[in-house]
C-alpha cells in the first residue's frame, strides 16, 4: 500500500513537471533586426575606421567627445552601408568618447590617446 501511494506521487510529480517545462525554441529578439556596428584602425594607425551595416533604411549619428562632454566632431549619415574613417592625430593625450546612434540603439566607446616614445597611440576600449 505505501508502495503504491509512493509511485502514484512520484507518478504525479514528474508529469506536473513535464507541463512546468519551457520549450526549448530559439529566443527571436522583438523588434526585428539590428545594426551591425563595427570599428577597425585605420591603415595609419591613426584613428578608427566605423562601418556600420544597417538592417533596415535610417539615420546613423556619429559624435565625438572629450572628457569634459564638449562635442569635437557630429556626423549625421543616411545611408545602409557606412564606412567612415576618424582621424585622431589631432587630439590632445586624454580620453575621449564616441557614440553611435543608430535607429533604437546607442553604441559607446571610450577612446584614450597617449604617446609611447615618438609613437601616438590610441586604445578603444572593448566591451
């Protein structure tokens, strides 16, 4: 007799369970496709290369600034496919920041230039 209640409640449990279970079916992000957004040093080694492959037609803003929040540089582009390289033999030594925007996202970077020896470089930081 308590054998078979057992085996009636494990019976239960385990088929509550089999109804609690989620499916397994891929996760599709609400709002369609997204942006891709890429950074690259230019050839010189003297400032990035942005290339931005836009899923769908929209405006993509392009703007830098300096530690302070003061804008050195805005773009406001309208095309799908965007290469556009930033020089930064310019800028002072310091941290800098670009952002993207770009339809519903926001892509930032922070950029800090420095100089080693006679060389200028300059790191983006990764995510």
């Amino acid at each position: 007799m308590k054998k078979t209640f057992k085996l009636t409640a494990l019976a239960l449990l385990l088929s509550a369970g089999a109804f609690a279970t989620v499916p397994k079916t891929p996760h599709k992000m609400m709002g369609g496709k997204q942006d891709k957004i890429v950074f690259y040093t230019l050839p010189s080694q003297s400032g990035i290369d942005l290339r931005v492959k836009k899923a769908e037609p929209g405006i993509t803003e392009v703007t830098i600034y300096d530690d302070e929040g003061r804008l050195l540089q805005k773009d406001v582009m309208n095309k799908t496919d965007i290469r556009r390289g930033y020089n930064f033999t310019q800028l002072d030594e310091g941290d800098y920041s670009i952002v993207i925007s770009s339809d519903n996202q926001v892509f930032k970077r922070k950029i800090h230039i420095y100089e080693e020896g006679p060389v200028r470089t300059f790191i983006v930081e990764k995510v």
